[in-house]
C-alpha cells in the first residue's frame, strides 16, 4: 500500500486596527469584555493553539500585520510559534510555515507594481520572523490570476494552495496531489487544491469535529481506496481563528486530529512543502482567472456589486478615489526620486527592511540615495513619503471591501489609511490634494445610515489637527 496522508492548513490572519493618525487601536464594542478583537481571538484561538503545539504540525500562514501586534502584545506567544515552525524546518529540512502577502489585498485587482511589492514585503516578513525562505505563499483570499502566480514565481515562491474551482475544470480534477501551472518563459509552479468537502465540514458543520476519531473515521479515512497504487495527499483549508474563535475549544480538536487520533491508523500526517518534494506534481492544469475561495462570482466583492454583498454599490467608486490617491502618491515621490535616478518601485521594496526593523528608515534612505548628510527638511520630506506608500499600500486591506455596507470599522479603516497617505503627502510636497478627493467621495454613502466616505476622510485629518475643523 502507497503512502496515504492528510495536511490541514490554517490562515492566520488580522488586518491593521489601528487609527493611523494616532497609532491606538480604539475600543471594539463587539469585542467585549476585550478592548479589541485582537486581544479576544489571542485569548481564543491564537495562544491556545500556540500552547498545544498546532503550529509545529500544520501547515500555516501568519499575517504580518497579525504577526506584528503580536510582537508588541504577546511576545511570548509569537517566540513560541516561531520556535514551533523553526524546529518543523530543522527537523524536515523545510517549513510548515507559508509567507503570506503583506497587507492581504486581493492581488488580482492590484498593479503589477503593488503585486510585487506586497508578495516581496510578505516574504521579507516570514524570512525575518521564521529565519529561512518560505516555499509556499497564501493568496489572500486565495484570490488568483496568472500575474500573481508569475510573480510568486519569480519571488522565489516554489507552491500556494487554491480551492477546486479555481482549476479551469473540474472535471478529472485529483486534489489528492499537486499539480503544476506552467507560466511563460518556461517557468511553473505548483498549486495544492484542497480537499471540498472535508474542508467545508471542518469550516461550516461543528458537529462535525466534536470528536477527532470520529472525523478521521467518518470523513477522512473514506477517501483513500483500499490498496491505492500511488500516493495520495489531501489537504483541509480553513480559517486558522476557526480553531478556538469562530468554534470554541476546536484547538483541541486540532491537536487530537494530528496526534492521538494517528494511532492505529493506516494515514500520515504531512504538510505541502514536505509533499512537493517527496512526490511532485506529474501533471500540469490551468487555472481560473481573478477566482477566489471565499467568492463564487470570483473577486467582485472586493471590487463591484456582488450577491455575496448586499449594497455593495459603493466599492467601485471608493476604488477608483483609492487608486487616484495612489497615483498622486507614486507621482510626486517619483519625482523626488529623479535627482537620485531611483525607480519607486525597487525603493518602496526595499522598504521591507525598515517594516522588519532590520533598518532604519533614515539609514536605509542614506543607503539607497548614496546621500550620508541631509538637511532636516529634505531627510523629513523623503521619510513622508516612505511613510506615505506604506499607508497606500494597506488602503486596500481586503477586509475593509468584504462586507456590504461600508459603515463597518474595517471599511473606515481603510479611509483612514488612504487620508493618512494623502496627509503624508501633502506634509512631504507642500501641496493640497485633499479636498479633491473629498469631493469625490462625497458622492458615496452608506446604505444602511447615509454616512459619507468624505465625512470619515475629512474627520481623519481634523481629529489631529483641529485648525482644519
């Protein structure tokens, strides 16, 4: 009998919550009794998992933002994922870790320029954090296109993970093993489609994984046929926070499904790195473009009117003023850029080093100019604008898209990130470009309350600076 396993893999992940213009995350009421939802799904599902040992036997990837505030708020639980995921790699010679893109956007809707920073700032991340490359990186909402894949390709990223629908066909799809996706010039990498029906119990059904031995009995183990002549690998995906969040105590559940309740069994417990190098892909398929796992009409509810989102009317428009605030700030930091024959995109890259503090912001732009004396005006104009594109990039924080109405924390949120860049901006060039786009998102409300996206903008600004009020 051939080799028979199972992975599950589990998405980790918190967008930025707090307010830009004053660094404080403000009180949750949804969060009670914790100040914020940060600190509730840490008490829930992130320390319990870390204390049970789930991050040194799953596949996993942690969200840098998450990962970040972490640092700052439970220092102990990060150090001991890390050492969790660090002894998996020095034991097996790879990772279970998987990088996962800076800011989650959904990489489809975004340039090619910011699909490179995003996927180059994520693996910049997991390096620093877990101290070696990461094989496989998460798509944000495993939302996909051929571009992305590319450019995880050329990023050193060797596989991702997908749901089933997202192969150009269903039909003679195996998820029980990998499959390559050839890209141009002769380059390919390989994409893990997870198990359907497995994952979805996990995710949606609680009675389902009341009792591990009964899950594996039940639904995992029907899988393999008796004296199967090849290998096979299926894969559970979910939402990592489902696992003490979403569905209490299911830590536990996770720590017998990937211990106790091996014994006795003819079934192996393994990850996609170990896999892919072990046995990879013998075939290759093509996938569906802008798809995701968690839209079935593919990325408009991160971008349009989607049935998954009531009153969603309001996305493409705060888009479209999203995108202008991008091009007003890689405009005028491009041209500060010119005396020195920088390119933005190569600068705003190696931006990954200061986010991981293994530099300075003034000390990587004296490195990357050649300039060691600054006058203070031009050394706080330049810092400006790097502060500027780091708030232009979380301006398209997915989170903030996912829901109907955008009279929602993680909708505002991103409003704020997109005033604070302007406000960057504007200190960086001594230009006004705000009430331009004030007047553009005028025109968008809320459904549900009629709030205005320019009311949230132009509050941003007077919050901190009352002689704008």
């Amino acid at each position: 009998m051939r080799k028979q396993a199972f992975s599950v893999h589990g998405h980790f992940y918190q967008p930025p919550r707090e307010n830009p213009f004053t660094g404080k995350i403000p009180q949750e009421p949804g969060a009670t009794p914790f100040h914020n939802w940060n600190e509730k799904i840490l008490a829930q599902c992130y320390r319990p998992n870390a204390e049970d040992g789930n991050f040194g036997r799953i596949s996993f990837d942690l969200g840098p933002t998450l990962a970040t505030w972490m640092d700052e708020n439970a220092p102990d639980v990060m150090k001991e994922i890390v050492r969790q995921e660090r002894s998996f790699y020095e034991a097996n010679g790879v990772g279970n870790g998987m990088a996962l893109s800076y800011n989650h956007t959904i990489l489809p809707l975004a340039t090619l320029d910011d699909k490179i920073t995003q996927i180059k700032w994520g693996i910049a991340d997991f390096e620093a954090r877990f101290g070696h490359q990461p094989l496989g990186l998460w798509a944000p909402e495993t939302a996909i296109d051929l571009e992305t894949l590319m450019v995880m390709e050329q990023c050193g990223i060797r596989y991702t993970i997908l749901a089933p629908w997202q192969a150009n066909t269903r039909v003679g799809l195996d998820t029980s093993r990998p499959y390559w996706v050839d890209l141009p010039h002769e380059k390919r990498i390989a994409v893990f489609f997870y198990e359907e029906q497995t994952s979805m119990r996990v995710s949606f059904d609680p009675e389902a994984t009341v009792n591990a031995d009964r899950f594996m009995d039940q639904y995992l183990l029907p899988l393999y046929p008796d004296n199967s002549r090849r290998e096979r690998m299926y894969l559970i995906a979910s939402d990592g926070e489902l696992y003490g969040h979403h569905q209490p105590l299911r830590n536990k559940f996770l720590q017998w499904l990937t211990t106790g309740a091996l014994v006795n069994r003819d079934i192996e417990l393994t990850v996609p790195s170990i896999w892919l190098r072990d046995y990879p892909p013998e075939k290759s398929i093509r996938i569906r473009n802008n798809t995701s796992w968690s839209c079935h009409h593919g990325i408009s509810r991160w971008a349009s009117e989607c049935a998954c989102a009531e009153h969603g009317e309001w996305k493409a428009p705060i888009r479209r003023a999203f995108d202008r605030i991008a091009n007003i700030v890689d405009t005028e930091m491009q041209k500060a850029l010119d005396p020195y024959h920088l390119k933005l995109l190569e600068f705003r890259n190696e931006y990954s080093a200061v986010l991981t503090h293994r530099e300075t912001a003034e000390a990587q732009l004296i490195r990357l100019t050649g300039k060691a004396a600054w006058e203070e005006a031009e050394k706080n104009k330049m810092l400006n604008f790097m502060n500027a594109q780091y708030e232009r990039q979380r301006m398209y924080t997915s989170c903030g898209w996912f829901f109907g109405d955008f009279n929602r924390l993680e909708s505002q949120n991103n409003i704020l990130y997109a005033a604070k860049a302007i406000d960057y901006t504007e200190k960086a060039t001594g230009l006004e470009f705000r009430r331009s786009i004030s007047r553009y998102l005028s025109k968008i409300e809320s459904h549900d309350t009629g709030l205005k996206a320019s009311t949230i903008f132009n509050n941003a600004f007077k919050s901190c600076n009352p002689a704008d009020s």
